[in-house]
C-alpha cells in the first residue's frame, strides 16, 4: 500500500487528500458538503472517489460532525483538579460543555444533565490523598438519570471502587490513570487516550450520523484530536513554539505548542493544575456564520473595530470578521478567560518564543489568511504578548488534519506533508 486517504468530517463540508505513504505528497484533494441529513457516508464516499483512491490505500478519517464530543468534567476543586481535567479534555478533542467541582448535589446533576454530555471525565484527589468527593460523585452519577459514557481518572487508589459504583448500575466505566497525580503534575496521555476510545465506540454511533457501522468503524479521531496531533508533530519537527488558530463558521479554536520550560514544570512557578505543554481553547461562540453574532458581541465588548453590521457580506467584512474572531480567541487562550460564573479560567500561555504561527479555515484559506494573521500578530492592546518574529502560513489544503492521521502509523509521510507548509 503506497498511499492513504485522509477524511475530515466536518458538520458543513468534508475534506478529502490523497498522500503518498513513499513521499509524503498529496496528489489529490478535494472538498463536498456533508451530508448529515442524510447518511455522512454519502459525501464521505464522494470525496473519496474525487481523490482517486484506489483498492490497496488506506482509509482515515476523522469527525466533528453532529457538534463532535460533547465532554462534562467532574472535579475535587474548580482550580485543581477540575482544572486539570478541562485541560485534559481539550487536549482530548472535546468540547468541554460542563464543568463541576465539589460534592455534586440535585442541583448539580440537573445542570449536569442538562449540558447533554456524551462522555463524562470524573476526576478528583491525587493518588494516596482524599477519595471521599471522588466516591461521592461516583455514587451520584451512579443514581442519576444520567446514561452517558464516564472515564473515571482520579485518586488511582480508589478509582476501581469508584468504577464499581457506576458498573453496578450498568454505566459504562472505563478506568485509567489520575490526570493529577501529584499537585503541579499533569499526566493527560491515559485520559486522552481513554476519552479518544470512548468516542470512538460510543460517541459516533450514538450521533446518528450513518446507517449501520460502517462510519464508526472508520473514524479513528475527533477532528481536533487529530489536528492536535498534527499540531504536536509539527512543534517537534521545528523544534520551537506553533501557534495555530482554526477559524469556523461556529467556533474558534487555538491550538499551541511550546518549548517546556523547567520553572514552570518543577519550579516555584509551577501551575498546581499541572502545565499542558501542547494545548488547545476551543471558542463556542466565535465564529464567521452561525457564530458571527457571538463574533460581534465579543469584539464590541474587547473594543475591536467590525463592519458595519445588517449588509449582506462581502469578501472584506467575512475578513474583518475572522479576524475579530481570531484576535479574541488569542487574547482569551493566552491571557486566560472564564467561560461563566463558577467555571473555571481556561488559557493562560505566555506565547512570546512561538516562531510559527498557522492559520486554518474556511475565509482563511480563500484569501484572507495572511490578512487574519497579520491582524493577530498586531495585537498590542489585548493584554498578551504577541511572538516576535514569528513566520505565518495558511494550512491551504488542511494538511494538519491529515498528518495528525498519520502520525501514528506513517510518520515519515506525516512529516514530509508537514514540510509542504
């Protein structure tokens, strides 16, 4: 087999690219509305044929399709452990819809249920430290109404007890290792790995996307998951800081990529939460089409000049837009920002020594990308330091995607696709 084809599966258009296994070239590449009221395997499938894909290559796909993975994080603390979780979960693909903490009560688990979660992560305590909020809501969910997936990654001395509360009421449970084993240790790699499993054999089905099983058995990641590790991949090959930020019609994400920094790892600065080193913000409420009314109302809040609003769009206002929805989405991934009352701060990245940033998306890639990038990069009054020097580039052909699917089995072809940024 001398090629694969990698599919992104996205809720408005999926993406398809044909890549030589010996080259790392892509020889073909193409792009057709999804067709989620139907059967996603329709427009899967013509993609596919578009690229010319033959017999003996291999298949890869990923999703977001159906709003992607819909994750609930339950914690000890709202700045500890909890925290920790949320990160993790990001950095797992998901969108993190709720965030909990503390002993769950009635009302808690009402605004639990009413997130619509399809996986819950339940962490709390380090390993050897307390386990009596971490069994309690173990219980709770147990009795609950709740009938969703839960990866349970807390206090590993007592995480299989907690798994026993919930099998016994016939929950899928599955147990991996504390996100936070020690304060200030963050240990993401299990619980990605667990979430990324649970999505794939609960999740995707669940969504009603495609008749049968022939979708699920194909998707290998959550779209961002696979971005992600594109993301990481491209971090070592440069060996430097990667900054990427994904502009949609409905959210906003950021992806980055820093050079661990010993102080923050072990020092006196160190983030008791533990430090992601390779993270990503997800903006539900940034975006170019069904999100530009939260564009708006955020740039007008950050004080950001827009188009005037109520004309039809045009090429330069769909710009101004994404790069408002850009700007945004940087100053809160790098200067933090809290979601809600009570939820807890997400971000928080000192992007000074990044040395390329990438910007992805639809209004991006159709000639407004050095545009939205150099808009970012002039950002002086958000409250974040820019990188300096930083070399730009447009993921024209979604070429991060693509290598992320790849990596695990064919990372000499993910690199050298890499290299054609």
């Amino acid at each position: 087999m001398t090629a694969a084809v990698c599919v992104d599966v996205g809720s408005t258009y999926t993406k398809a690219c044909r890549v030589s296994l010996t080259t790392g070239e892509m020889t073909g590449r193409a792009e057709v509305p999804t067709t989620a009221a139907s059967d996603v395997l329709a427009g899967l499938d013509q993609a596919v044929a578009a690229v010319g894909f033959a017999k003996t290559d291999h298949l890869y796909v990923c999703s977001s399709a159906g709003g992607g993975l819909r994750l609930a994080v339950v914690g000890y603390e709202a700045l500890v452990t909890a925290e920790a979780g949320h990160r993790v979960g990001l950095s797992a693909g998901a969108q993190v819809v709720h965030v909990a903490s503390g002993l769950l009560d009635g009302r808690a688990v009402t605004a639990l249920r009413a997130s619509r979660p399809d996986v819950i992560l339940l962490v709390g305590g380090t390993d050897g430290g307390d386990s009596s909020v971490l069994l309690h809501n173990a219980g709770r969910l147990a009795t609950s109404r709740l009938r969703v997936p839960v990866v349970v990654a807390g206090n590993s001395d007592f995480s299989d007890d907690a798994a026993s509360l919930l099998a016994a009421r016939d929950i899928s449970v599955t147990v991996t290792s504390n996100v936070l084993p020690k304060i200030g240790v963050l240990d993401p790699g299990p619980a990605r790995a667990a979430i990324r499993d649970v999505f794939l054999r609960h999740v995707i089905g669940g969504k009603r996307l495609s008749k049968g099983g022939r979708f699920a058995s194909l998707v290998r990641a959550a779209t961002p998951d696979a971005v992600l590790a594109g993301v990481e991949l491209l971090a070592d090959l440069t060996g430097t800081g990667v900054l990427v930020v994904d502009v949609g019609g409905a959210t906003t994400d950021v992806y980055s990529a820093l050079v661990p920094d010993a102080e923050l790892t072990a020092g006196p600065r160190r983030d008791v939460a533990g430090t992601l080193w390779r993270s990503r913000t997800v903006e539900g409420d940034l975006g170019v089409a069904v999100g530009a009314p939260g564009t708006v109302a955020a740039a007008t809040a950050e004080k950001l000049a827009l188009p005037e609003t109520g004309q039809p769009p045009t090429p330069e206002s769909d710009r101004s837009l994404a790069a408002a929805a850009a700007i945004v989405a940087l100053r809160r991934h790098a200067r933090g920002h809290s979601p809600g009352a009570g939820q807890p701060r997400t971000g928080g990245r000192d992007l000074r020594e990044v040395r390329l940033v990438v910007g992805s998306g639809g209004v991006l890639r159709h000639g407004g990308g050095q545009y939205v990038l150099q808009a970012v990069l002039a950002d002086t009054a958000g409250g974040w330091a820019s990188p300096a020097g930083a070399r730009t580039v447009v993921d024209e052909r979604y070429v991060l995607a693509a290598a992320g699917l790849l990596a695990i089995d064919h990372r000499d072809a993910a690199v050298a696709l890499l290299n054609t940024l």
